[in-house]
C-alpha cells in the first residue's frame, strides 16, 4: 500500500472528494478564432487548449492517404503547466501521448469520408494536474465536432485508480504520483468501446475490473458535459425538441 495518507478516515480525497466523484469538468467550444473547431477544457486544475484544423491538404504531400483521412496530434505541455519549468521540447512522454490521443480518436472520426486530406489536433496543456490527457481527448474530440468533422459518436475519457488500497475515480496530480495505480480510459458512449485503456501500476484482476468499471462511468459522465456543451452552442437555449428533457433526466441520473 501507498505510503502517502490520500484518503482520510471520512473516506475524503486530498481535494474534498470521495472515492467516486469526478472533479469540475467545464468545456467551452469556439474559443479560438483562426482554428476550424476549438474548445478549452478545466478538468479539476486542469486547464487545456484544442484546436483543430481540417480536414484540409496534407504538407508534405507524400503523407496523403489515397482512401481515407490523415489525422495527426500533437499534446504539448506548457513550459508553464507545471510546478517547475517544463522544457518546452517535445518529451517522449508527450510523444507517446499524442499517439494514443491519435488512437483513442481515430475510431470515432469518419476517416474514408476524407481521403487525401489531413486533420491536424493540437491539444496545448496550460496547467497540469493530472489526468491531462483523459481531458485532452475529451476536448480534442469536442473540437472536432465544433470543426464539422464527420463523426460515429464523441470520445469522452476518464482515469480511475488505486489510492490507499481503493479504487477511485478521477485521479489527481498527487494522487497519480503518490497512489499506486493509474488507469487514464477513452470510451466511445454510444457504440459502447473502449479506444484507450492505460494501466500505470500494479492491480489484481478483480482490482482491474473494478477500476475499468470505474472509468468508463467516468467517460459517461464527461460525455453528459461534452454533449451539452455542443447543444448550448449550437442550439443555444433553443434546445431540439426532447432534448431538454433528457438532459435534465440525465442530470437526475
Ligand atoms: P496524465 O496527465 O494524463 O495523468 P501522467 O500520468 O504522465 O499523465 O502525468 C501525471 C501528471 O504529472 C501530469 O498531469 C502533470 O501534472 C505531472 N507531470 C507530467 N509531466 C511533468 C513534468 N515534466 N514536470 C512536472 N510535472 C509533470
């Protein structure tokens, strides 16, 4: 077990939350004008960026595809994202997770609807406090939609893990460093799969389950936040009709 005390004896996380609360996700789409599609996202302390451009031509040319679309991502932490400077380069922790970004994305976008061309997500993290690239891939693929971009269904993500021998939603910065599993999850809602499943950390098989299960309620709830952030700005307070209901039965829920 984690040295660290993350859990007190009223069963309350280092930030005031229990085991199975999510922090405060807010999302606002459009928020970049020269992007096509953007949104920001405040995951707890999280606060991030995504633009995206396209679909438009490929640079360099020989990148193209001749039956579908190129996506390409990029998450880059700020030099000020963290406690201390963050060198800007690209680290291999941030090139590993533009490409599960790009994995976890790729099966919701309707690549073949775009052949030859590219679609360029770039997801800027201003402040970091764990679980940045679960809120990234939420963002990104709020922004898509904000772009126009042919899609089967939104990503949401969420991590779980193990803290203080229990498994918790929504791991936070200390939480991710001090616990003793993090298992960061992206989940397409509607066609019920799961397109990133990460595990840092060591946890038996009914840990594991009980962890995923975790996760991918998390991604349900995120995805109610996303999906009523692409209503309010696109429909506004003329919500379609039904919706308005639904959205209040899945507050209730
Ligand atoms: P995620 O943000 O998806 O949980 P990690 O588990 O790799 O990704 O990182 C957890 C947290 O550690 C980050 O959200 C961030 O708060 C912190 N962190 C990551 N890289 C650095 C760094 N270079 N300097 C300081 N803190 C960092």
């Amino acid at each position: 077990m984690d040295q660290t005390i993350l859990i007190d004896e009223n069963g309350k996380r280092t930030d005031g939350r229990s085991i199975d609360d999510l922090r405060d996700v807010k999302i606002t789409i459009g928020v970049l004008k020269n992007a096509d599609g953007s949104a920001s996202i405040e995951f707890g302390k999280n606060k991030i960026m995504v633009a995206v451009y396209g679909p438009r031509e490929v640079h360099p040319k020989h990148m193209a595809l001749p039956d579908r679309c190129v996506l390409r991502c990029r998450y880059h932490m700020s030099p000020f994202s963290t406690d201390t400077r963050k060198n800007p380069a690209p680290s291999r922790r941030e090139v590993e997770i533009s490409k599960v970004m790009r994995e976890a994305l790729e099966p919701a976008i309707m690549l073949e609807d775009y052949p030859r061309a590219a679609i360029d997500v770039f997801v800027e993290v201003l402040q970091a406090d764990g679980g940045s690239r679960c809120a990234g891939i939420a963002a990104a693929s709020v922004a898509l939609a904000d772009a126009g971009v042919n899609m089967k269904d939104l990503v949401a993500a969420c991590a779980a893990g193990k803290v203080n021998d229990k498994i918790v939603l929504d791991i936070n910065d200390i939480e991710d460093k001090e616990g003793s599993a993090d298992m960061p999850v992206a989940y397409l809602p509607n066609l019920e799969q799961i397109t990133l499943l990460q595990l840092d950390g060591i946890l038996n098989e009914s840990q594991f389950n009980e962890c995923l299960e975790k996760a991918i309620h998390g991604c349900k709830m995120v995805y109610e936040i996303q999906r009523k952030a692409l209503i309010e700005k696109y429909f506004g307070n003329d919500l379609p009709e039904g919706e308005e209901k639904e959205l209040e039965e899945n507050k209730e829920n």
